[in-house]
C-alpha cells in the first residue's frame, strides 16, 4: 500500500493562489518542489479559450470551475440554536477547485447591472444569483 | 456513510498520498476513479441527436407550453416553446444537472433555513418526472380529460399562477418550489447559449439586445452615442457561418 516517493526539500499541499506563488519563489530561491493538488490540471489555452470562457450558464449558474460539493462540502449554521446543515449548492461562497484555485476564477465579475454581461443572471432576483465569472489565469 | 461520490479521505488514498498524510482508523481506500480525467477540458456540449433524452412526448409537450406562458410570444419576440426551452431542459434533465451529480447529496436531509440553501433530497430529474405526472393527473381529472399542453392559454396561465402561489391542490405536488424550478430552468434555456438546445436562433438574445459570447468590443469604445447593431454570437458562431446563405 505504502508507496515511498522520491525526497524533496519541500511538499506544497494545495496549488491554488497561496501555493502557486510559495511554489514558484522557494523554486526561484533553488529548492525542488512537488506540489500537490485534489482538483484537475488546467491550461488557460484549452480550459479557458475566450470563445468559450463567457458560457454563463456553464460557470456562473451550474458552478463549473469550483470544487464540486459531491467531492467535499462542509455544514453551516447561522446561529448555534441552528442545526448545521450540508451546504449542497454553493452560495455565499465559491471555493475553487484544481490547479490555479480560486485564481481561476479571481476575476469573476458581478454581471447584474452591466448590460450585455449576463442575461440570465440579470433576471434572476437572488442577489448570489448574480455573480457571473470570466475564468483567467 | 459512504455514498456515491467520493470523500476527500478516499480521493487521497486514490492518489497515493496515504504515506504523507495520517489516516484515520477504519478509513477506506477506493483505487481507480477519480472524479476527473487528467488533462480534462471539455468543449460546450454539441446537441445531441433529435428526440428526447429525458422527457416522454407527453411531458415534453407540457413543458413547452408551460414554457410559452412564462415566456409567451408576442409582437416583440418568440415565445419559450419556439426558442426551444423544453429541449433545453431536457437535454439539462439527462446531463448532470438532472442528477444533481454535483452537488451533496448525502444526508441528513432537513428543512433549512433559507439561508441554508438547497437542501432537497430530490435532484430536479425526479423533480420533474413527479411533478408532470401529478399535473397530468390532475388535468386529466378535473379538468375533463385534457392533459396540460390542451387547456386553453387562459386555463393554462390559472394554473400556472396556483402553483406559483402554492395554491394549485394538486395532489402529489409541492407546487411553489416546482414551479420556481420550471420558471428557472425556463429563463435559462430562453437565454443560455444555444449550443445547451434552448435560445433557437438566439431569439432570447435578439429580444434584449445581448451581443451573445462576443469578447473584444474595442471598436465600440468610440462609439459611445450609437446603438450596438452587430448580431449576437454564440460559442459555436453564428449560423450564417455555417449554413449556405439561401
């Protein structure tokens, strides 16, 4: 079961915006590095293309790019007379997922307001309903 | 409990990072899928083959005139049905949306707070094949025999505003939260990009005046006091660019 990996001066845990630019200065300064990362590999040329990266339905409705809740979740409750109940659907928050983390998505833009942004968003009344992101690393 | 999707701990194990990491006493190591391919990007999804994917012909036809009374035609544009909202949910319905593949889904199930967000136990596909099955029986029983796609538009809007108030009685219904579903999943299919089967010709763009997945506006810039009059543009172009003009 135990798989012994190669040493290295240091394991960055997580390759979101934190570990990215630890990783990219404690290789600058002359350590090896493995970083290691739960969510899937990007490439802005593939994943990001302009063409499609402006799909709102895609990113900024079903939340694709952000750490799906299926793979972990956690449970919230306002006060503690509450029960803390599984955030299913993410809200108030969007945790990213993947290589770049919420990097990924740091750009996002509230759509509602801005005419020719987001046409779905701008008809829905929620107000978490509308943020709408450009995907950009 | 272990559920269909995989944990946090397992996803470690998968990746063989056991050895870095202390695992709990009991934890269980799954090997093979990850919930992602390497290397994965994936292009907007091309329509699929005609038909349908999840409906029946029956809730298919309820749920595209339900859809032309959210969004009915008139002088300004078309319609739900005609901008293809019913395929939209369809073809959503059969893809992860409908499963809420996604989202968690393990219990404990209970009533929430509003600010505790969705909490159904049910994801939309079951949803939905419930709701049109209590809606058709409901038709079929009290309103002579008909099913919902053969009411008049007038009994089809009485209707539609019951279930919006949650007021409708249909046995078997919980009218309000489907309804909110049906108005949701509408507007989408009206105005998500038509590659999703919904926005036909980009009718729900053309409506409100949407340049569509256009990025480079620059040459508006100087342009500040002039309508925008460039047609929208989808994620797979336009069809005049793939279509031999008539």
């Amino acid at each position: 079961m135990t798989r012994r990996l190669p040493s290295t001066d240091v394991v960055v845990v997580g390759l979101g915006w934190t570990g990215s630019i630890m990783s990219l200065e404690l290789a600058r300064a002359g350590l090896g590095v493995v970083a290691i990362e739960r969510g899937p590999w990007r490439d802005t040329a593939t994943d990001f293309p302009p063409a499609t990266s402006a799909d709102e339905l895609r990113y900024a409705i079903r939340q694709d790019l952000f750490l799906r809740p299926a793979q972990e979740t956690l449970t919230f409750r306002n006060t503690m007379a509450q029960t803390a109940l599984p955030i299913r659907r993410w809200g108030s928050f969007l945790p990213g997922n993947g290589v770049g983390g919420a990097g990924c998505i740091g750009t996002a833009t509230p759509g509602a307001g801005i005419p020719g942004t987001s046409p779905i968003a701008a008809r829905r009344s929620s107000a978490m309903a509308r943020i709408s992101c450009r995907p950009t690393i | 409990m272990q559920g269909r999707s995989t944990s946090r701990r397992q996803l470690l194990a998968a990746t063989a990072l056991v050895a870095c990491l202390p695992v709990a006493a009991g934890a269980r190591s799954i090997r093979g899928a990850l919930p992602w391919s390497a290397g994965q990007a994936y292009p907007p999804p091309r329509l699929s083959a005609q038909g349908w994917l999840f409906f029946t012909e029956m809730e298919a036809a309820a749920v595209a005139a339900m859809a032309n009374r959210l969004i009915p035609p008139d002088e300004l544009g078309a319609g739900g049905a005609e901008a293809g909202c019913a395929v939209f949910i369809d073809r959503q319905l059969a893809g992860a949306f409908g499963t809420s593949a996604w989202l968690y889904m393990q219990g404990p199930f209970a009533e929430g707070t509003p600010q505790q967000g969705l909490q159904d136990e049910q994801p939309p596909n079951r949803r939905y094949r419930e709701a049109l099955a209590a809606i058709a029986a409901h038709c079929r029983e009290n309103m002579s025999e008909r099913l919902f796609h053969t009411l008049s538009s007038e009994e089809q809007d009485t209707l539609l505003k019951a279930m919006e108030a949650g007021t409708s009685g249909i046995a078997g219904l919980r009218d309000k939260p489907f309804f909110e579903l049906l108005l949701q999943n509408v507007m989408e299919g009206y105005f998500a990009d038509p590659a999703y089967g919904g926005n036909r010709e980009m009718v729900g763009w053309k409506l409100v005046g949407f340049p569509g997945t256009r990025y480079d506006f620059r040459e508006m810039l100087e342009r500040l006091d002039q309508p925008y009059t460039d047609p929208p543009v989808g994620l797979y172009g336009r069809p005049d660019w793939t279509r031999a003009p008539r």
